[in-house]
C-alpha cells in the first residue's frame, strides 16, 4: 500500500512539474477578437503575399494595354561583287532604311486586355479565399483558448479545494484517525484531475502554437471574450434558401470557378482571332538602288494563313470551356451542400443548448460541489459519494465549455461556407 501510495506522489509531482513551468515561462497577452483580427490583416504573411500578387496582375493589365514596339532595319552599301566598299554610304554609295509596325487584328490586343483583367480578378478571388479560410482558423482558435481556459480555471480551482482535503487526511493517516486506504483514494482522485488538466493544457497549447502561426507572434494569449461578442450568434433573421443561393454566387471558391469559366471563354475568342493574320504597316527609303534616288515608299505584309490556321488551339480553347463548366458547377454544389449541413449542425446544437441554461447549471453545480466538500470533510457523506460528485463535476465542467465551442465554431462554419459576415454585433 505505501508502494501505491509514493507512486501515485510522484505521478501527481510529475503532473505539476509540468503544468507550472509552463505558466511561469511565458507570458500572456490579453486580447479581443477584434484585436486578434486587426493583428492578422497585417501581419500574416500568406496574406501579405497575395496582396503583392493582386498588385502584380494589375501591372499585367498595363502590359497588356500597350502596343507592339515597330521594328527598325538599315542596309548600308558594300559596294558589288566586282568591287567591294565596304560602309558605302556617302555621295555614290547606298543606304536604305525601313521601318515595321505590328497591327494586331480581329481585336486581339482587347482580348489580350480582358484575360489580363480577368486574372486580376482571379488574384482577388484567392486573396478573399484565403482570407475566409484562415480567419476560420483564427477565430476558432480564439475560441478553443477561451474556453479551454474557462475549464482550467475551473479544474484549478477544485484541485485547490482537493488538495487542502487531502492535506487533511495525510495529516489524520499519520495520526491513525482515517483509513490509509481513504487516503489513497484521494490522491488517485487528485492524480486523475491532475492528468485531466495536463491534457486539457496540451489541447490549449496546440490552439496557442495555431495563433501564433496565424499572427507570427511568440506570444501566449489570454481571449477575453465578452457576452455581447456571443450575442449575434443566432439563427434568427436567417433564411437558409438566400445562404444556398448566395453561397452559389458569391464564395471566394465558386467565384475562382466561374473567373476560370470566364477565363476558357475569353481565350476561345482569343484563339479564333489568332487565326486572322495580323497586319505589317511600314515604310521604306531608299537612297540610290531603286529606279529613282532617294525613293520612299509604303509597306504592308500580311502572313498567309495556308497551313496553320490555329485549328488544334482553337478546338482545345472549346473543349476547355466546357470543361470549366462542369467544374463550376461542381463547385457551386460543394458550396450549397456545405452551407446546409452548417446550418443543420447549428439546428442541432441550439435544440440542445435551447433546452436548459448551461451558464445556470453550471452555477448550480458549483454551488452543489462546495457544499459537497464542507459535508464531506465533517463525515456527512461517505468517500465514494464524495469521489462520485468531484469526477462528475470535472467532467461537467469540461463537457459544458466543450459544447459552449462546438456551438460558437459552428456558426463561424457557417460564415466560412457562405462566404459572408453573418454574425456581426
């Protein structure tokens, strides 16, 4: 029995060692999820880097918008095969000089433009996708903290109120006045709140080290999450048919498709018009080897389209179309089917959470677990009444704030799946 007994000491030594240097190491940071949020927008990395990609599309756009620079050509006199002299360009020598402009034709230089704005719009799209994508993770990690650290207040506290009964009891064993065995049953319970506490401190940890990543920080954080920031997350005043429809429309996600669908479209044109020859306007001087001196006269050129009319492109261009179709439509109904069983898991949370007052019960049940300790520690109750009550107020404390999580991150799914700010104060 004394062997048990130094074992679970030392487990429950263990347990402490290595909750407390992790408190004492690091400080925390107090924050709101409106500060946490303003952090993000300016210093995540991933989204800094989008924002130069957008900037890089439009530079794009001007290129496009420019035209083909004209070519320039010289030819300088050497002379004849009968006698060469070389650089011939003075009073009997000759010079000739031209000068090529590109005309493209069918418009393709307006095409060229429209798929370069299409891409900006395409870069905008992933910076709004990756802006919905990560600020789930941001605010769920939020949460996750708050409420992890709401039941570790509470497990702290009961180990306090535990450990001052145990207190007790080593003292009584020593004297002979209570079962050794008693004792033993406590430190087993306190070991197991102990390992309760180490394990929920790891979840938090793993929430912590997620907004670090998010923020690029090394700093802890303490949420503060106030009721009015709960208030706004309700089902009233939501139609679940507008969230389908305008999820359909209007996500980050399916408007990257339907730029695709847009994008195939655009260069189908493009690749019909590519197969109309462009046109080279220019004009020529020539100084001595014409039929008269210093004659000057017009260019144009135009290739023949005889082999190569662009058929392979053009067919592909079609082709690809409706392929971005297919995909568009794909995507609209992984949006709509997200939207819905976000929805429905927020029904099914709120027939739960609707039924009692969890805060209230929460009350009760810290009222209930106190008075449980004073008539235990005067013998009105027996040990295992006592055991019975603090695992189910642990356990209790810990399912309440798990739910109270699982109801709030799922209306952020919500905002997530449609695309939009559904639940602002």
């Amino acid at each position: 029995m004394r062997t048990i007994r130094m074992l679970l000491l030392a487990a429950c030594g263990t347990c402490l060692g290595f909750i407390q240097p992790t408190q004492a190491q690091n400080s925390v940071q107090t924050v709101t999820l409106q500060s946490v949020e303003d952090s993000f927008l300016v210093k995540n990395y991933l989204l800094l880097a989008q924002r130069y990609q957008i900037d890089a599309s439009k530079a794009l756009v001007r290129q496009a918008k420019m035209w083909s620079n004209p070519s320039f050509s010289t030819v300088l006199g050497f002379g004849s095969t009968d006698k060469l002299k070389p650089f011939n360009v003075g009073s009997g020598g000759e010079t000739q000089y031209n000068i090529d402009q590109l005309i493209q034709t069918a418009g393709k230089r307006n095409k060229a433009i429209q798929l370069a704005a299409t891409a900006t719009k395409m870069s905008e799209a992933n910076f709004d996708e990756l802006i919905r994508t990560l600020r789930l993770q941001l605010r769920e990690n939020v949460y996750n903290i708050y409420y992890q650290q709401q039941t570790e207040k509470v497990l702290k506290e009961q180990l306090g109120n535990l450990q001052t009964i145990v207190d007790a009891y080593v003292t009584a064993d020593k004297k002979g006045s209570v079962a050794h065995a008693d004792l033993v049953r406590l430190q087993a319970l306190q070991v197991g709140i102990e390992n309760d506490f180490a394990d929920l401190k790891q979840q938090e940890l793993e929430s912590q080290k997620n907004l670090q990543q998010l923020l690029h920080s090394q700093d802890f954080y303490a949420a503060d999450i106030k009721p009015a920031d709960l208030a706004p997350y309700t089902l009233d005043k939501i139609q679940l048919p507008q969230l389908l429809e305008a999820a359909s429309k209007n996500r980050a996600d399916v408007r990257m498709a339907d730029l695709q669908y847009q994008t195939a479209q655009l260069n189908y044109r493009l690749q019909k018009s590519l197969a109309v020859p462009d046109l080279h306007v220019g004009a020529t001087y020539d100084k001595q080897g014409s039929y008269v001196n210093n004659f000057v006269g017009l260019t144009l050129g135009i290739d023949l389209p005889v082999w190569n009319r662009n058929q392979g492109n053009i067919h592909a261009a079609k082709l690809q179309i409706s392929s971005e179709q297919q995909l568009l439509m794909q995507q609209q109904s992984v949006a709509q089917t997200e939207v819905l069983n976000a929805y429905q898991r927020i029904v099914a949370l709120e027939k739960r959470y609707k039924g009692f007052d969890l805060h209230q019960f929460q009350g009760e049940f810290d009222t209930l677990i106190a008075e449980v300790s004073k008539n235990f520690s005067k013998g009105n109750i027996s040990l295992l009444q006592f055991i019975d009550y603090f695992n189910s107020y642990s356990d209790n404390a810990k399912n309440i704030n798990k739910f109270l999580s699982n109801r709030v991150n799922a209306y952020e799914e919500l905002n997530y799946a449609t695309g939009q700010e559904l639940f602002k104060n």
